[in-house]
C-alpha cells in the first residue's frame, strides 16, 4: 500500500571527492547495503540504503569518501524532534512495531560519567603495580559465608566447609553473550580464542554451541533461555558454566527474535531449529511462572551436570531489582548478571530499549545493598552488564558492588563494528552480525581475537594502574568500596541510593 | 604517621604505666601532639567480673541520665564514678571521662553463645549511634582506654597513667588528620575483649565497614581501628576463628603463594579468601591488638609500615620504633623485624 509520505530526509549522505577518487570500486565490493554500484566508468551512490558502518570509508585508498548525518534539517522543535517524528512517519506507513540494533539511543545522562575515581596522596602510599603486586585475579560463584573446622584427634584443625564450584578469571572482564546465529562463527571464535588467552570467559548467548568451538568449551558460558534453543545435555557438559537468562537488559520483559534470514543451514543445526524460520524465544520461561520454579530449574540443570558448574542467572534491571536479585540469590545459582537498560542487542522494539529498564550502576548498586542487608552477598557473585564502555566503568561497576562484568558491545567494536545498529539486517559489512558467507569470510578470526585480546589487556593493565593508585593490591578489596568514588553532579536523591559521597566530602 | 606501641607480660606480672609513657614520648616525632592513647588490661582487680565502660560525656548533666537509663535496662550498674583526672596546662578538656563497672543481664541476649558481649556490643552500637552528647570508648572486663587529645606524656599525665597497673598494655601517639578536637578519635578503641591500635591507613575502609555493618555493627567514629576491632570481635568471637586464621583473612597471603601451598594448605587459604574477601584489609598498616589472653601484631602483606619486635624474659613488644623499646627496656633480649605478612602472636601462660 502507498503512503503520502513520498521519500523520507536523508539520514545520512555519502558524497565522493571526484578529484581523489582512482574509481578503484572498493566501495562497490564492500557496501553490502547497496550504497555504491558502477554505471559504466563512473560510481553511482544511492545514501539512502546507507548505514553509517564506515566499511567504505576505512577501504577507500585515497580517503575520498565522506558520511554526513542527518544532513537534511526538520524544522526544530524540542518536543516533536526528527526521531519522534520519523517514528510516526514509519508507524503510520506500516502500522507496526519499530525495531531497532544496539543499545538505548536515548539521551539521558551517563552516571559511570559522573562518578570520580580516587588516588592516594600523602597519607596513603599508591601502589606501584610494575614493581608490586596488584591481584585482578576473580572467583565467580557461591563463597561461604563462615568456615568450619574439625578437630583432628593429633589436635590440628581441618577445614570441613566443602567450596562450592567457582570460575577463575584472570581479569574481572569476561565477554557477554550474544548468539552464534546473531553473530557469525568466526566472531564467535575470535571472541572465544581472546577468551583463552586472557584467561577469561565467554557467553555463547542462546544459540546453542557451534563444533567450532569445542576447542575452546572450558571457557565457555553456554546459556540456557526461554527459547531453549541448542541446549541438550551435551551442550550443557560442554560450559564451563551454565547461565539461565531470565531476561535482557535492552528489552526487558519481551523474549529474543532472531530474524530468519540469518538462520543458515549451520545456525539452523547448532540451535536445533528449521532452516530460515524466525527464533522467537518467548518472554517467560514457560516453566517459571513464579519464583519458586526457578529453583526448580536450576536444581534440574545441576543434577544433570553433578553440581560440577556454577550455574548463572541473567536478569534485566527493572525497578524492583534488589528484590528480584534477593529472589534469585535464593534460588541456588552461583552467580546472578544483571543487564542495564543500555544494554545492546541485535534487535529489539525501540519503545523498550529506550524506555524501559534502570541504568546498571544504580542495578548494582541496590543489588549489592540488598544483598548484604539479608546476609546474601556471599551466595552469588554479581556480574555487571549492559553498556561497559571502557576500563573507569569495569572499575565503578566493581566499587559500587559487582564482582566482574560482561563486555559485549565493546568487544564488538575491538573486531570493528562501528555501532551502526543494524545487526538485525543480517548483512554486516564487518562480518560480525552476519551470516552471509562473503561476508563472515572478512572477519579473520586470528586477527580479531588478537584485537579482542588487546582490549581486554589493556583495559586489565589500565584496572591495574587505577586500583595501584588508589592504594588497592586486590580485587576484592575494591568490591563494594563505595568509599572510594565521589559522586559529580549527581542529585542527593542518587547519591543516597548509589551509598555514594559528593565530590569534596 | 602514627607511632604505636604494645607490651604484654606472659606471666601477668603487672607493668604500671610510666615505662609505656616513656616509650610512647620518644616516639613525638610520629605524632602531631593532638591525640594519644593507653590501654591497659588487669588495671581494675577490685571489679574484674564487672564490665568497666570507659565513656566520654559532653556534659554528664546533660547525657549520664540517657547512659545511666540505657545500662539500667540491659543489667546492673555495679558503680560509677568520674575517671580521675589531672588537669595539664596545654590540655584543653573538652569532655568528661566516666566510668561504669557493670553487670550485664545475660538473659537479655537469649540464644547467643556469648549473651554478655552480645549486650554489651549493643548497647556500645546504640549509645555511640545517638547524638546523645555520650561515646563509650571502652567496654571490657578489667580493661579500660584513656585516651585525649594532647601530646603522649600529657594524656598520660592528665590520667595518671602511672597510677595504673596492667599486665598488657597498648599506646598510641596519633598524628592527626582530621578532627583533632574530638578525643574518641586516637586510637586504642576497644569493644569489651579486643582493643586495637593502628599505625596506618587502610585503602579498604568502605568496604570493610560495610561488611561488619551487615553483621549489625555500627561505625560511628569512621576511624580505621573502630572497623579492625569489630572485624576481629566478628571473626574471632562470632565466626569462630583461630586468632591465627583471623589475621590471615584479615591480611591473606597472595594468590601466587596460595598456588604454591601443599593442597590442604591452599585449599584452607582459598576458602578464607572466598568467605573474607570483604574483611581483607588493603592499604598501609601496622596494627597491634590484644584481648586478655592475647598479644598480636600485624601488617599489610607490603609492609609499608614498620613494625618492630621485642623480647625479654617474659615480655613482648611490638612497636612502630625499637627506640620505644628500648626507652622501656634497654636490655632488651632480642629485636625482630617480621616479614610482611609474618604476624605475631603473644599468649599469656594459663
């Protein structure tokens, strides 16, 4: 059916310098969107079908290439703004719900951004870490909370507390999970090879275990979701951990939905599905209904793994987080993640990325509270998710309460995705979200598992350094030192929730 | 820069105050002349079965009624008395010293495997909790802190320190870094058994004190030896630890040297650092700290602050300098300077 809209403003316009371009037709070979295509001797473009995933430009030799957002102006207007009314054009056109990739696009303030950081001076010594210790090295899972001993009849006592199992992480930055079907399998093994090396781990999201990376099970996190998708009992031998995902923070409350045109014959027999059909996995679990089936469903998944792995639980940061983290702690799980409302996703309604949900600091930070408060901290590690930007956010998260995070959009961009947003496509010009053959083939899974392995290196040298000036040689003693940040510009109502100071007190 | 001092006799033969007095003043270059403190166990034999709060009135017009209703209702009041004092011209007092000798109604603490310390950690929480003008500074049996803000020989003066006997004593010349004015703030700070010194900083403050506040502790003061001594109190006396094992959650060892322990070493080592991650001090520090049966020293696992060790005959010392030991014992037997994370621990003979 025709509209009356005729053809939107561009967003975005690629223009060609003629005096430098050789016409050497890179651009033509790696839009996969269409943009460039030859007439005759000359490039045509066609910006409409652009995405601002920069492929062309980072392959043009002479730099000849350049983007343009939005380079058409609405008149201005501070309520009706180009988005809410470009929504309404797209609604009214199709009547449907608008989907949309990556994280929350909404403007609201960063709180990681206005948490400050501390360092000793005169009446502490920083620690210098190239010359002392500074330990980064992370257990998730249950920890006692008191010892027993027993006496030995030679008068020596002996340790009678049985450790649960835990995860050891050399880094307290693992990579978070996203599917083998929303991403391509050499994605999956770049991440899973960076996994490895870093001594750290990784989620393969729902999508089951891809053969091609057996090699690499005991640093994996198989998850297990609502959709069930993969998971048999070879699948959940195969983790090192199992996570349950109850929910997700881009889009809390709703279920996952991977488009069919990226269900391939491959994604098709790893996550046990008809070729080329739409995975939906449903908003529930249709075996929790309340918290008490929960336990159910972790204690059916320890049984079949002979409480060997930590099993894991991930949950959206909605308002009643603190409960619903108290609820779960009593679950049984070892660890609980939880995602903020930033969180990235392949694709989900654009009204729930960017309305629904609470930001990750403040998820932790009442999760923590909570926590301690019903002597629970010590039955789960809390893991932070959903927008962990750079190094200063892994260092936050853990001062306001969590023990590690999961990256997931970073580790992305460490591959080259430029965050356009339009994984749900499937034609990632990358070779990430994808699962077009030509395209996957651009992603070499040595090089990108090295560029992942470099972000993670680096951020952990970074960690070291911070925690080093401020005084800290161990991890643990930098969870839930709230003492240690000081709260810029944050209104006293935050302040108070996040147990947090004001700059200068 | 604090400087910190400790003495213990093993055969409880009592030590009157004027050698620790000597031993602190030597250590003036450590402190800032703005608080110091002493604290002495077996210094009140005439009550020992009594808990003898040491507590600090704004104005005892105003807040002994609010103290006197509060041990009323959690026991007996046995006797309570102005601590005597001796004014010092460059000691300004800005508070009353008192003491109580008191009986705690056991069964007021039902169910608790010490109901006496439990009430009496309760009722230290709630007092020094309220702005009620009142802060008991210690609150053990046949122990008691003197504490003021003042150089170490004119606090020792102004309470007649020497007048005092005990068979352990601890000290402390403080160096002031924030409200100078406040007495509560040098160190030791006692909760009935354990009393604590400090020469340090810790990095790890907020988390620490977060962590003994979910086990019902309060800390008012916001100084480091407040959260140590509950710390300990939590770990030995309710957690059940061995003093030994208590240190090393406190202070564990790294990982690298945990991985290098026969297995059941390592695995004792894993589980105090799973259960205590949230107990482990960080940061700069020497702390010495005793209870009536115990004398013990430790640092952080850099040792970035000193701690030196003294021995003659039956006594043991720990201080910030050997110098302080040597002002209290100048033959002495033997000088030890521990490795970091080499605690040291002093029992008296049963």
């Amino acid at each position: 059916m025709n509209s009356n809209f005729g053809s939107m403003p561009l967003r975005y316009r690629i223009s060609i310098d003629r005096e430098q371009c050789m016409e050497c037709g890179r651009c033509v070979e790696n839009c996969p969107y269409g943009v460039f295509r030859w007439d005759g001797d000359r490039i045509l473009i066609n910006s409409r079908n652009c995405t601002a995933c920069h492929r062309c430009l980072t392959y043009c030799p002479r730099d000849a290439i350049m983007l343009q957002e939005h380079p058409c102006d609405y008149r201005s207007h501070p309520v009706w703004t180009r988005s809410v009314r470009e929504s309404i054009y797209n609604q009214a056109r199709t009547g449907k719900i608008i989907l949309a990739g990556m994280g929350s696009v909404s403007n609201l303030p960063i709180i990681f951004d206005h948490l400050m950081l501390d360092a000793c001076q005169v009446t502490t010594p920083p620690t210098d870490p190239l010359r002392e210790p500074v330990e980064l090295r992370t257990y998730l899972g249950k920890k006692p909370s008191k010892l027993d001993f027993t006496q030995k009849p030679n008068g020596d006592v002996e340790l009678s507390t049985e450790l649960a199992p835990n995860l050891m992480l050399e880094t307290p930055i693992m990579l978070g999970h996203m599917s083998y079907g929303a991403l391509s399998l050499n994605a999956h093994v770049a991440m899973a090879r960076a996994a490895k090396e870093t001594g750290t781990f990784m989620g393969t999201g729902e999508g089951g275990l891809h053969p091609g990376l057996y090699p690499y099970q005991d640093r994996m996190i198989v998850q297990v979701a609502s959709g069930r998708f993969g998971v048999n009992i070879d699948y959940l031998e195969r983790g090192a951990a199992i996570e349950l995902k109850l929910g997700q923070g881009a889009k809390p409350g709703i279920g996952g939905h991977l488009p069919g045109e990226k269900v391939s014959a491959d994604v098709s027999r790893t996550r046990m599905i008809p070729q080329g059909s739409d995975a939906i996995s449903p908003a529930p679990h249709h075996d929790i209904y309340g918290i008490e089936d929960l336990p159910q469903l972790v204690n059916s998944v320890k049984e079949a793994t002979e409480y060997k792995k930590p099993i894991f639980a991930k949950i959206a940061a909605v308002n009643n987080n603190a409960e619903n983290v108290a609820a779960v702690a009593r679950s049984g799980v070892d660890a609980i993640a939880i995602d903020g409302f930033r969180g990235g996703t392949g694709a989900a309604p654009r009204v729930f990325r960017d309305h629904v949900g609470i930001p990750i600091e403040v998820a932790i930070a009442t999760a923590d509270r909570e926590l301690r408060k019903q002597g629970l901290r010590n039955e789960v590690s809390l893991i932070a998710c959903g927008s962990i930007r750079e190094s200063t956010d892994v260092v936050k998260a853990i001062a306001l309460g969590a023990d590690a995070v999961y990256i997931a959009t970073a580790a992305l961009a460490a591959m080259g995705c430029r965050v356009c947003g339009n994984c749900y496509q499937g034609l990632c010009s990358w070779g990430i979200a994808t699962q077009r053959p030509d395209l996957v083939a651009r992603l070499d899974p040595d090089v990108a598992s090295k560029q992942v392995a470099n972000l993670i290196h680096a951020w952990t040298l970074e960690i070291t350094e911070l925690m080093g000036a401020a005084g800290i040689n161990s991890i643990e003693s930098l969870r839930g030192n709230r003492d240690r940040l000081r709260g810029y510009m944050l209104d006293e109502g935050l302040l108070e929730i996040l147990d947090v100071k004001s700059v200068g007190a | 820069m604090c400087g910190i001092f400790g003495v213990m006799d093993k055969r409880r033969q009592m030590m009157d105050g004027s050698g620790i007095r000597e031993a602190l003043s030597i250590m003036n270059e450590r402190g800032s002349g703005e608080g110091a403190g002493y604290v002495a166990y077996g210094i009140y034999p005439d009550y020992r079965d009594c808990y003898a709060l040491h507590v600090f009135f704004d104005n005892p017009g105003a807040s002994k009624a609010v103290v006197d209703a509060t041990l009323e209702q959690w026991g007996t009041i046995e006797h309570d008395e102005a601590i005597p004092t001796c004014d010092q011209p460059n000691l300004k007092v800005n508070c009353t010293p008192w003491r109580y000798f008191f009986r705690p109604d056991a069964s007021l603490a039902p169910g608790s495997a010490s109901p006496e310390k439990d009430v009496v950690t309760n009722i230290v929480m709630q007092i020094n909790a309220g702005a009620n003008g009142a802060e008991i500074v210690s609150s053990g049996k046949n122990v008691g802190v003197f504490k003021a803000g003042g150089w170490p020989e004119e606090v020792a003066d102004f309470y007649r320190i020497q007048d005092y006997e005990g068979y352990i004593w601890l000290a402390h010349n403080r160096y002031a870094t924030s409200s100078p004015e406040l007495w509560e703030r040098p160190d030791p700070f006692n909760l009935h058994d354990w009393s604590v010194v400090e020469n340090g900083k810790i990095t790890t403050y907020g988390a620490n004190r977060r962590y003994v506040e979910s086990f019902g502790y309060n800390c008012s003061t916001g100084t480091d030896s407040e959260v140590i001594a509950y710390l300990i109190d939590l770990l030995a006396r309710k957690h059940g630890l061995d003093i030994n094992l208590a240190i090393r959650a406190l202070a564990p060892p790294y990982w690298d040297e945990i991985d290098r322990m026969p297995e059941a070493e390592q695995k004792l080592n894993r589980a105090l650092r799973f259960a205590y991650g949230s107990a482990t001090m960080n940061g700069p520090f020497t702390v010495v700290a005793a209870n009536p049966d115990t004398m013990i020293g430790f640092t952080d696992r850099g040792k970035l602050r000193p701690m030196v060790v003294g021995e003659c005959g039956d006594r043991l010392y720990i201080a910030s300098e050997e110098t302080a030991i040597r002002t209290m014992e100048p033959c002495v037997e033997s000088i030890t300077r521990p490795a970091a994370g080499e605690p040291v621990i002093g029992r008296v003979a049963q």
